[in-house]
C-alpha cells in the first residue's frame, strides 16, 4: 500500500500553479527531504523512497512545472534548471522549510547543484540519483530522441510492454507487475486509459539546448563544487548510460568524502527502492546526524 500524503499547491513566482506531495508528518523529528524527479517525471517516482523516509522525516515531492499535476508554461523557453530551482525556493516558503536533504533524480540532480551554487545555506545534504556534473553525450542524446515525440500507447498493458521493450537491456531482472508500477509512475490516466504526464514542450526546450550548443553537453564542475562543504551521495545504476563510472571517479577525488553506491541491474535512472540504495541512503542519513 502506498504511503499516505497530503497534496500541496503552490506558485511560481511566475504565476503557475503547481503540486507536491506532502509525505510525514510536518513536526517530524527528522531533517525535512526535498525530492527532485527527472525531466519528464514526477513526484509518483519517489512513492517507496517517501513511504520509507516518512517515518522519521517530512518528505516533499514536486511535479516540476509542466509535469504531473502542475501547470504547464506557454513557452519553451521557460522549461530550465534556473527555474525549477526557483520553484523548489517557492516550494519551501509555502512549506515553511528552510533547509532539507536533497535527493535529485537525473534533472532533479542539476536542479541541485545550481541550486548549491545560488543558495548553498537550503542544502543540508544532498543525493544525486544517476546524475553528476559531466553527462554521457550518448545518454541525453537517447533522451532527446524520444521526449516529447513518444507514441502514447493506448492501454495499460501495451504501456507495460512499450517501457520493457525500451528498457530491458539496462533493467533485465524487473517483473511484469514491476513493468505496471513503471507504466503508472510514467503515464497519467485519461478515460480509464494512458496519457503523457509531461508538457511536450520540454522535449523542444532539451532538442533547442542542444542544437545551440552544437552537440557539446554543458558541464557543472563550478556548481558541483559548491556542494564540497556538504555531505553528499552519489547513487549511480550499474548499467546507467548517462553518468559513467569514470565520471563518478572523478566527483568522488573532487569531493573526497562522498559516499557512492551502485544500483545493481539498474540503468537511467535507478528508482531508489533497491535495497543496497534504501540501506545507503539510510546510513547517509544516520552518519550524519540528520
């Protein structure tokens, strides 16, 4: 059974109207968690992450602007890591948090980082799911080809089937009924049937990215510095095409005690559920006091 929570609205500075789940109580004894999804994801993802942390922390997990329950931008030039940051500011004021662990998921990931380079004092800890300061030019280019321009399919069967046949190769143990909880987690639900859970747009923003930047994928080694005074994970799937073990090598001599661990059988990005990921962020979170 999934862990209860309540819904949170809030808005943008910008004026849209936007959503988070509200997980635990609000004067739990625990640092509050601040869950940051992936590009096209949503707060469905952390469902098992926020049910288990609840108990002793109040977890907050937003549908970033045009994703999930939050309203969607009229221009794709506003679909940017600058303003997610600036909504998961305008989150905390509306929950009255000052500070919070960090776990960021793929985009959610660089949402932090910039987020550590603006306003470092928000930051108790941080978790970067699957996502580090240098990406793998070969994963966001398999992102690109399908945002926003991927067929909806039209039950929740073929949606199953679509994702495995998509996926497998980088998660090759995953059962049928896990397929399904990815299929719910990805697609909102129309008349009983799939339907995108994401602005289409954000496909053109990440396409538009790209082509000005002429193929080269920025980095964030100057944000990812500004994380080296706070105590950090890195969570990275065994068989991930976007952040390379080499990568990680490198974060870890940049930030000498940061903590790693490895999803096994999991690629981009693992779901934080594994037990060896569940079991580090739990240790993280203990060694540090928080």
């Amino acid at each position: 059974m999934a862990a209860a929570h309540r819904e949170l609205f809030y808005t943008s500075q910008d004026g849209l109207k936007l959503y988070a789940r509200d997980y635990g109580e609000r004067t739990a004894p625990g640092t509050p968690v601040i869950c940051l999804p992936g590009l096209t994801r949503n707060s469905k993802d952390f469902e098992p992450l926020a049910g288990h942390l609840s108990a002793r922390h109040r977890v907050l997990c937003p549908d970033f602007r045009g994703r999930g329950r939050s309203d969607y931008c009229d221009n794709w030039t506003d679909y940017t890591p600058v303003h997610e940051m600036m909504d998961t500011l305008d989150l905390m004021g509306a929950a009255g948090i000052g500070s919070a662990i960090f776990i960021g998921t793929s985009r959610g990931g660089l949402v932090t980082m910039a987020l550590a380079a603006f306003r470092p004092n928000v930051i108790k800890a941080a978790v970067l799911n699957d996502v580090g300061p240098e990406v793998d030019k070969k994963g966001i280019e398999r992102i690109a080809g399908y945002v926003g321009v991927m067929e909806v399919p039209a039950t929740w069967d073929e949606a199953a089937v679509k994702l495995r046949v998509m996926n497998e190769r980088e998660f090759p143990n995953l059962s049928g009924d896990q397929w399904r909880t990815f299929a719910r987690r990805t697609f909102a639900e129309e008349h009983g049937a799939p339907k995108l859970d994401y602005d289409p747009k954000i496909g053109t923003a990440m396409r538009k990215g790209l082509e000005a930047s002429k193929g080269e994928i920025p980095t964030m080694w100057p944000q990812f510095g500004s994380l080296a005074q706070m105590p950090l994970l890195i969570v990275r799937g065994e068989n991930s095409d976007l952040l390379s073990a080499g990568i990680v090598e490198r974060m870890q001599a940049d930030h000498p005690s940061v903590k790693s661990v490895t999803a096994k059988d999991r690629g981009h990005a693992p779901f934080l559920d594994e037990p060896e990921v569940l079991a580090a962020i739990d240790e993280f979170i203990a060694a540090e006091g928080l």
